[in-house]
C-alpha cells in the first residue's frame, strides 16, 4: 500500500507539471527555449517589455522505486507527457538497459498515452538500476522536447539467505590455552543489500562434540556475533584427554531473526610437551661378545603421553655414569622413541667383563610442565661382556731389527715378541727363513742369529733380509697370527782403507814435478770410509822433516818434499785411516823412488834406481853386478831355444784322419787345471794316441792305471773327499772347497797341468758307436749354422762342422 500512494502521488505531481507547462503562453515558451536547451525544474525567466515574470516548469522525473520479484506483470511504472501538441499527435519513445540494449525486454513504454510498462520480474541482486531516455516526437519523427532520464531503481527484498564462505572451517589451538584465547574467524556472506537488514549477519554456536564424544561436556568456544571470532571461553583444554572438537555454526540475516544457514568447524587441540618420558623399567640387562665394535646389543623402552612423532614425544638418551673410556651409545629409534645400545669401541673380556650404565631420558623440546618440576627419568642398564678365545698377535708387525754385520751365530735379535690376550701359552715357529739366518724358540719367542749375519748373502735385497714367522695359541680352536721380519744388516767398520799409488816416481827438488797423489778407498759404507785422513809415522823424525802430505778432497792426497834429498828409493810409512766410529787406521809403505829431473820436471826413474843401488859401493863391485844380470839373461835365452828344440813335433793325422775326429778340442772340465784356452797345459799327443804314451798293461802297470806324479811322495795314502752332496744350495760353496783342497793334496793324482786319465776303458769295443758324430749319417746331412750363434766357446766347434 505504500508503495502504491508514492507512485500515485507522483503520478499527480506530473499531471500538474504538464498543465503548467501546456498553460503558458507560446511567445513566452519560445522565449525560454530560445535562452537554454537543458530544462531545469522551476528555472524562471523575464520575458517581454512589460516586465512580467512567468514560471515555466521543466520536464523533470522524479527516480522511480519498483520492488523486486514483482509477480504483477505486465505493470504500469509511470506516464509521460508532453503538452507541445494536441494529445494523440505526439509519439512517445524510451531508450536504454532494459530496452534496447541489456539486459533487454523488461521495459516497454505506450507510443500514444506515455506509460511506462514493466514486462518481466525484477532481481536486485542482478541489475539494482536502469537508467533509460524517454523521447517525445510528432507524427514526422521530429523531437518535440529534449530527452529526459528516466532512473528506476530496484527495491531489496530479503529473498537470500546467508552463507558460509567454507563449507567446514579448521582451526587449531594450544592445550591448557587460558580462556579468551583467539581460535579462529568465520566468515559468511549475503547477496541482499548491505545497507538494509536484508544483510545484517548475526554468527552463533548451536553445538559442540569432542572428539573422542563425550570426554568434555562443558562449552568451550564462543563466537562473537557480528565478526565471526571463535575464542575459548573455559579452561581444561587437554590434548592428552581430546584431540579436538567439532562445533556447529549458524548464521542469519535480519540481525538473527531473518534467513539462515549452517556450518561446521573442526578445532584441533595442538599438543605442548606437558608430559616428561619415562622408562618403561627401572633395570636393563644386556650381553656383548668382546671385541666386538659398531655392534647394536639391546634396546631400552620409554613412554611419553605427548602427540607421537613430534618434537614433544622423541627422545635423547644420555650416559650420565658407567662408561668413562666412551665405548657405549644409544641412539633413538625414531618410529618407536626405543633407545638402541651398541658398542663403539672393542670390549676386552680379560681387562674388564661387566659394565653399569645410569641413562637419562628428556625431550629434545624444552618440558612446558604446568606443576612443579620434576627430575629426568634415569635406568640402570648391565652390560655383561662374553669371552672368546682371541688370537695371539705380535707386539709389533712387521717386526723390524737392525743388525751389525759380522754378528755371531747366537746373537739375540728380539724377545717379547707377541703376547696372547686370554693370556694362553704360546707356540712359535719359522715359516719362511731362505738363508737359515733365524733360530726361533718355539715357547719362548726369542730369536736369535742361527749363523754369523753377514752381507754377503744373496738373499740380501739393499741390505734388508726377510723372513716369516707365526705363533698360534694352545686353546681348543686354536688361533694363528703371522708377522713378517725384516732384518737390517748394519753397515760396521770392519775394513780400514787401502791406499793406491804405493810405489812412483817424483823429483828429487821440491821446486820441480807435482808430488805424488795418493788415494784410498773402503770396503766398508759411509759412513765408514770417507773422508780419509793421510799423515806420515811420525816415529820417524827423518821424514817428517823431509816429506809432507797435502789434503786434496776426502779421497786424495799429495806427497811432496820439504827439502831436497838424494836420489833413491825411500820407504815412506803413511798412516791412512777413516771416518768410521770407531775409526780404523793401518800403517802402509809407500814406496817412492826419488830421481833427477831436467826442466820440465820429467823424471828419469832407470837412472835414479841406479844410482840409487850403486851408492856405497865401489865401481868393481857394480860392474860385477851388471856382469851377473847379462849373464843370466843369456843363460835364460839359451835354455828357451834348447826347449824349444827338443819339442816333438805334433803328428797330424793320428786320430785326425778322419773328418768325424773331434777330439782335438774335447777339454775335460772335471780337472782342476785351465779352461778352454789352456791348450799349451796339456800334452795333446796323449789324447790323439793313448797308446804311444801309456804302454800296455803289463803285470809291472795294470791296465788304465793314472801315471804317477813327481811333486810330491807317490806312496802316501790318498785324502778323503767329499761324498755326502749339500743338503742346503748356500753349503756348495764349502764343498767344492773341500774336493778342491783335497785334490791338491792326493799324492796319487795327476799334476795341475796334465792330462787326467779317470777312467781308461781299453782300446775299442764290439758295440759301435752311439754318438750322433760317428753315425751313419754324414755331415752333409746336419746343419751346424746355428753353433755360430753360440758365442765364442763355440766358434772352435762351428768351424769343425763348418760346411766346405
């Protein structure tokens, strides 16, 4: 109803408007429309020469409100008019959103009458105004007025309920929060207009459940109505006892009593470490095998009430007493909060076979208790320690010594060498030892030197020799260590030097020649030999007035005079001696014959030693001297060409007839005379025709006897040789030594330089010859090419076989 007395009201107002207008005279309405083309309400003008006043009133419309959801269609909004013309010779005309352009179709207006007609149902929350033109033209189209606007506005209706931005709101809170605590905003909103009750929100809580049901019945959480906060509003917020609460939401329009709607949020209770671990059991027992290490022997259980897996339920173990030397840990078992015990360190049965441990558990976050505080949680854990039977081992492998050489057989090299850490007996033994240097006792331990150490074993490699040993323990599964020894065989100074240049010339004027240098050397290693040190035996006072030795470098040094001194040989003692510690020194003669000599210092050394025998002696005695020297180099001449005569000539063709005979060249290697170029050392008659120079076996000389030597007694018994071969390589030495010692000293052997008969066989045999050289095969039928690859041994040989 009221709204049906605005429309009429302003329906009067334009009917009144346009009898005014229609009123006025037509000089005085062209008069205003010549002044302005925009018609103001109630704008006035002087008009004429009379000066009189008439009011004209502009078209003017006035907004016009329409309710949404109007179900009375079509309806009549509005009419227009225009009094310019007779009524029906005026057309009227609207423009605009809800017209002819859109939305389109919701208003038409009557060409004759100017009613405005609303045609289909309006939506506020849609389109909330029109704004359209209405024109007014005659009968030709031309316009008779100025457009004017028509404002239609769309009145609200409370056709919307509320609604919840989310369908389900989380939040979360604290335990133990204290009561006005902010939890969390709601928010909903409203398609009506804001600015009318239409919208006006109103927020409420209208259930609460815990979740788990029924473990809190009392209301925790309020909602402030207008903004949506959800705050706590009572204590006992345990997480411990619930995990959170489920509320139930409403809001409505109109302040609280229009249109509503629901929802839910879910608050969840965040925990807090209000809650200390504590051990599951106030004892722990564990067992280790020693010698164990990085090995997990046990767990030990807490309990914690906080949320699982987070900072406020995981744990930290601490060793607080039980372990000084640190060779336990316990690390935390992340998915259960367990602490997990291994060793870190080896475990010795024998040195300690039982361990305490006190443990302290806490939270990794810092405890938040809401009462007083309490200590940690602390358990004992007991480690036993198991025994095994543990293999010996060497106190020091590889086991290195240093050894002077020349050290005697029974030396002692080390002792003490292994120990057994279940304090066993022990049994030792050599393993590898290729030089028999070592002697191992086998209980205990002690090595000692089985022969004199020296350097001269090929086993040597730069002075170190290697050997093996083991030792294993007397248990019932008895274990065995191995250690490798290296013997250093220490250089000692056992050799003094030997001087060079023992006997030489040099001028008998100090002023002339360069002196004599004398050098040294040392069988021994520095730093046993080098720098020598030359001086002269002073225990002769003679030469130290006349001679003098000159440093030159470590090695070498320089005789010279200090006087001048007669033509001769002198006999100078020259002490040498070396660096080594200690030091050793010999006393050498040295030789020097001292001569005249001419301006450039050359020596003339037949001359000095001449002169130098002749002095003290009369003339008749060197000439007899001279006399004598002549003489027995004549005699010693005449005596070469009487040999040289008496030598019987070698007949060619005794047993070189044949081109297969090779015995010209056979040289027997079992004698200890020359080798293959001592030809000249045997008689080679004997080898071409055993016949002519041993006689046939008579019953004065049997058959194949060894002719009789004439150095030494024929008749004295033969020595005993050698017969049992060298077990060990290094004692062939000694036995070839041996048979070489006794060969010289058997009284019935052949000489050195003649030919050895060991066996004579007799002049032929039935069988023939199995030698490929006497085959029936002939020498054109071998190749000997490759005897001349041979070296030079075999050139003799390839030269026989040599192809012609």
């Amino acid at each position: 109803m009221k709204m049906c007395s605005k429309v009429f009201a302003v329906f009067l107002l334009l009917v009144v408007a346009f009898y005014q207008v229609g009123s006025t005279p037509a000089t005085e309405q062209q008069a205003e429309e010549d002044s302005t083309k925009v018609l103001f309400p109630w704008r006035q003008k002087t008009v004429g020469s009379s000066g009189l006043q008439r009011a004209k009133r502009a078209w003017v419309i006035p907004p016009i409100n329409i309710p949404e959801n109007t179900k009375q269609i079509p309806k009549n909004l509005v009419q227009i008019k225009s009094d310019t013309l007779e009524p029906g010779k005026v057309l009227y005309k609207i423009q605009g959103p809800g017209v002819d352009e859109d939305p389109k179709g919701f208003f038409e207006i009557n060409e004759t009458t100017g009613w405005v007609i609303l045609m289909n149902v309006l939506d506020r929350e849609t389109h909330s105004k029109f704004k359209i033109k209405a024109y007014a033209l005659d009968l030709s189209g031309k316009p008779m007025e100025d457009p004017t606007e028509l404002e239609i506005h769309v009145v609200d209706q409370n056709d919307n309920r509320p609604a919840f931005v989310q369908e389900e709101f989380t939040g979360r809170v604290h335990e133990n929060s204290k009561p006005g605590t902010s939890v969390m905003q709601v928010e909903a909103t409203d398609a009506d207009d804001i600015e009318t009750d239409n919208a006006a929100l109103a927020y409420s809580i209208i259930g609460q459940e815990s979740i788990p049901p029924f473990r809190i019945n009392k209301t925790m959480f309020g909602i402030d109505e207008l903004t949506g906060i959800i705050s706590t509003r009572d204590v006992g917020l345990d997480r411990e006892e619930v995990e959170g609460f489920n509320i139930t939401l409403q809001v409505a329009d109109m302040s609280g009593s229009g249109l509503s709607s629901y929802s839910s949020a879910l608050i969840y209770i965040n925990d807090v470490n209000d809650n200390a671990p504590n051990f599951t059991s106030e004892t722990f027992q564990m067992s280790v095998m020693e010698n164990k290490v990085q090995a997990d022997i046990g767990r030990i259980t807490v309990t914690d009430e906080d949320e699982p897996q987070t900072e406020n339920w995981w744990v930290k173990y601490t060793i607080t007493a039980g372990d000084p030397e640190g060779n336990f840990d316990i690390r935390r078992d992340d998915a259960t909060n367990e602490g997990i015990v291994s060793v870190v360190k080896l475990l010795d049965y024998e040195s300690l076979n039982y361990y305490e441990l006190v443990v302290m558990v806490e939270n990794e976050s810092p405890l938040r208790l809401m009462g007083p505080k309490t200590p940690p949680s602390s358990a004992t854990v007991t480690i036993n320690v198991l025994n095994q039977n543990e293999p010996p081992g060497f106190r020091q492998s590889p086991l290195r010594l240093s050894v002077p050489e020349g050290s005697p057989a029974g030396t002692l090299l080390a002792s003490n060498i292994a120990l057994d850490p279940d304090r066993q007996a022990l049994r030792y033994d050599v393993e590898y030892d290729p030089d028999q240097w070592l002697f191992l006792d086998d209980e205990s331990g002690e090595i000692t030197a089985n022969k004199e150490i020296t350097k001269n074993s090929r086993f040597l490699t730069k002075d170190v020799y290697m050997a093996v040993i083991t030792v294993e323990d007397t248990g019932d599964y008895p274990s065995t260590a191995t250690a490798t020894v290296y013997i250093t065989v220490l250089e000692v100074n056992d050799f003094a030097p030997e001087p060079f240049s023992l006997s030489k010339f040099m001028c008998n004027d100090p002023e002339k020649g360069s002196g004599l240098i004398l050098s040294a050397t040392d069988k021994d290693q520095p730093p046993h030999s080098a720098p020598f040190l030359f001086s002269l035996d002073d225990s002769e006072p003679e030469n130290i007035r006349n001679w003098t030795l000159h440093r030159i470098n470590d090695t070498h040094a320089a005789l010279r005079l200090l006087s001048a001194v007669v033509e001769g040989e002198y006999v100078l003692p020259v002490v040498l001696s070396d660096s080594g510690t200690p030091a050793l020194a010999e006393i050498h003669m040295v030789n020097v014959t001292v001569c005249q000599c001419n301006d450039e210092g050359d020596c003339q050394p037949i001359l000095a030693a001449i002169f130098s025998a002749g002095a003290g002696l009369s003339l008749g005695a060197l000439l007899i001297i001279l006399g004598s020297i002549v003489l027995l180099l004549l005699l010693l001449l005449i005596m070469a060409a009487v040999e040289q005569c008496h030598r019987r000539p070698i007949r060619k063709g005794m047993l070189g007839v044949s081109d297969d005979d090779i015995r010209d060249n056979i040289l027997n290697y079992d004698e200890q005379g020359g080798g293959e170029e001592d030809e000249n050392a045997y008689n080679m008659d004997q080898l071409r025709n055993p016949n002519e120079i041993i006689p046939p076996p008579t019953a004065a000389m049997p058959r194949g006897k060894q002719p009789v030597r004439k150095d030494t007694p024929y008749n004295y018994p033969s020595p005993s040789y050698p017969r049992k071969t060298p077990a060990d390589p290094t004692d062939i030495e000694d036995f070839i030594n041996d048979g070489l010692d006794a060969a010289d000293k058997d009284p019935n052997v052949p000489p050195y330089d003649t030919a050895l008969i060991y066996d004579f066989e007799g002049d032929g045999s039935l069988a023939g010859s199995l030698s490929s050289i006497a085959s029936g095969s002939s020498d054109g039928d071998q190749d000997y090419d490759y005897l001349n690859s041979w070296g030079p041994r075999f050139n003799k040989l390839a030269n026989l076989y040599d192809k012609h």
